[in-house]
C-alpha cells in the first residue's frame, strides 16, 4: 500500500511539473500606433513639401529619384537646412559626411556628370565624372552640362545644401 501511494503522489507531481510547461505561451507582437488626423496630415505636408539642392550659391534642378533614400533626406530637409560639406576626390566627384544614415540600397552603378548618390548609407556624393561602384541613387542635376558641371565642382572644396518648400 506505501507504494502504490508513494507512486501516486508522483504521478500527481510530474503532472503538476508538465501542467506548468504545457501552458500556451502568449506571442507578444508589436503594433503601430493607430494613425490620427495628425500622423496623416503630417505625411500628406511631407508629399506635398519639394527637396531642393544649392550648389555653393547656384541653385540647380534635380530629378530625384523615388525611393526611400530621398524621402528620409527630404525628411530630414523639411526639418530645416541640411548642408553637407564636400571634398574633392579623385577628380571626377565630391564627398561628404551627410551626418546620419539613410535608408540605402546599395547596388552596383555607373555614374554620369551630375548624378547624386549616395555612399555606404552615409555619405553624398556629387559627380562631374563617371564613376562605377555600389551606391544607392539619389538624383540627377538635370540643368547643367558636363562641363558646367566640371566647372561648379572641380575648382576645390563645396558645400551643398538641401532645403524643403512647397
């Protein structure tokens, strides 16, 4: 009789052991905020804001490509001015730290006088010169010639600045 009440508290131990790891565990997902009137407002004003660029003091038209990149740099220009400060190098382009990263998908590119890219998620480059490596589009500078182009960039260092207008 012992026995068979030793191995019934047991069997009633080991149940209460598997009852507990049986247990359905909850799956904890994480949700977006419900949008509000001023989550939709503010994207339809970032729709309808322009991305500029400034060249030194020359203002130029670019097409901007349409992807991620450009809508957080046009993000980040609606806040306020973004200059960045270029370098010269390897005297077809100009580079600089944007300061942040940029959502980027980098891919391998050959590039044209007047393209804009941008480089490692982290870095503008402005060219006025072909150049082939893994960069992610962010527009073309479509008003100026090569050789305009080569005169705008290739005379030293330049700032370029974005800016947002409606």
């Amino acid at each position: 009789m012992r026995k068979i009440l030793i191995f019934s508290i047991c069997i009633l131990l080991l149940g209460f052991c598997g009852c507990q790891n049986a247990a359905p565990q909850q799956e904890i997902q994480a949700t977006e905020p419900p949008e509000t009137a001023e989550t939709v407002k503010e994207t339809e004003e970032e729709k309808d804001m322009q991305l500029y660029l400034r060249i030194k003091d020359t203002e130029v038209q670019v097409s901007w490509e349409d992807n991620e990149t450009v809508d957080a740099l046009k993000k980040l220009a609606g806040e306020g001015e973004l200059t960045v400060e270029l370098s010269m190098y390897g005297g077809f382009e100009q580079v600089g730290p944007l300061g942040t990263s940029l959502p980027h998908k980098d891919a391998q590119t050959t590039t044209a006088s007047g393209d804009i890219v941008l480089y490692s998620g982290n870095q503008i480059v402005v060219f006025y010169g072909p150049n082939a490596w893994a960069y992610t589009r962010i527009g073309h500078i479509t008003d100026k010639t090569p050789s305009e182009m080569t005169e705008l960039l290739s005379k030293g260092d330049v700032s370029v600045t974005f800016y947002c207008a409606e």
